[in-house]
C-alpha cells in the first residue's frame, strides 16, 4: 500500500510547486508591464517623429570642420558655440538613451533601428568618439567619470555587429543624382540584384 504520510508529503510539494509557478509567472508579468512602460514613455520622450529632431540631427551631421579635440572646443565648445554645441549634446545623449534601453533589455534592436536610421548612429559616434572620451576624464587626465555616453557606445558596437559595412560620417560624401554615372547600373537594376533591401521587390526589370 502507498504510504499515506508520503502522499501527502507529495501532495505539499508539488501545491508549493505550484506556488512558485505562479508567482514567478505573476512577477514576469510585472516586469514585463513595467519595461513596456518604461519603453513606451521614453520613446514618446525621444522625439522621433518631430521636426525639430530632425534639424537638430542634420545640422549636427553638418559639422565637420574641425579635426582635432582641440579645434572642437575652439569653434563648437559650450562657450565658444553654445547653441551648436546644445544641438551636439542633443543628439549624443539621445543615442545614449538608446543605446541604455538596448543594454538593458528594455526595446528590441530591430525596433529601434527601425526608428533610427543606424547609419546616422554610427556616423555621430565616429565623428564624436574624442569628444565622448573626454567626458570621462577630468581636466588633468583622469578617468573621473568611465560610465559616461556608455549607452552610445554600446549602441555603436551594436550597429558595427549588424551593419559592418557602414563609414564614418568624414568619409561621407555627395552622391550622384545619377545613379548610373557612379555605379553603371539604374535604380531597377540595382535593386534587382538586391531584392532583400525591400519589403516588395520592384518588378524585373525588362532585359535591354
């Protein structure tokens, strides 16, 4: 016969079992709701869909004329320039924002590659990169402040993993409105030897 102490023995494992399920399911739950959340009120914080974001990136994007830290805080420092210097810190803090929920689990890459172009990501991080660095360091050289624009950083390391085939925003130039004269091929043609850059591929291109 089944020992009637070790049935009920059984029986209070497996109610605290259930327990424990239901518990870990119900803290999930709340951690979940919480980071959706948390998501959902920095992404209507980071602008991504006004104008003014927009210019502020562009115009960010524009400044390249220096190529030393030192010609930097010459011409776009907060007391040199404080209104481009304003729209710089802008736009490093918000990919720094980004990249924070990325580390930590809160949004999913795709989604925010989605809503942020990665290429201007990585163009930011490379032209900025000395400027960064230099916010982790006090006046005499050192490493004072290490966790600052973190976020950034690791948002880049992001996109280098993705997108290996980016270019850093010096290297950046005018295209072509000709598609043809740079690349010997049309906009069709081109896209047909690379279905996989749309949603909808393009109807094949008639042979000439």
């Amino acid at each position: 016969m089944v020992d009637l102490a070790l049935l009920q023995s059984l029986s209070y494992v497996a109610a605290a079992i259930g327990v424990c399920v239901a518990a870990f399911n119900y803290i999930s739950m709340i951690r979940n709701t919480e980071k959706i959340s948390r998501r959902d009120m920095v992404f209507q914080r980071l602008n991504v869909n006004m104008y003014q974001h927009y210019k502020i990136l562009y115009d960010v994007l524009n400044i390249r004329d220096w190529n030393t830290i030192e010609e930097f805080r010459s011409k776009y420092s907060l007391t040199a320039n404080p209104e481009a210097f304003s729209k710089i810190v802008y736009v490093i803090n918000h990919y720094n924002c980004l990249g924070i929920l990325l580390r930590d689990g809160i949004v999913d890459a795709d989604e925010v590659f989605q809503l942020n172009p990665p290429n201007a990501a990585h163009a930011i991080y490379t032209m900025y990169e000395p400027w960064i660095v230099t916010q982790r360091m006090s006046l005499d050289g050192k490493p004072t402040y290490p966790d600052n624009y973190k976020g950034f950083e690791y948002l880049y390391h992001e996109i280098v993993k993705r997108y290996p085939g980016m270019v850093p925003l010096r290297e950046w130039g005018t295209r072509s409105d000709d598609f043809r004269v740079k690349w010997g091929r049309t906009w069709d043609e081109f896209f047909k030897g690379n279905p996989q850059l749309l949603e909808n591929p393009l109807p094949r291109v008639k042979e000439v």
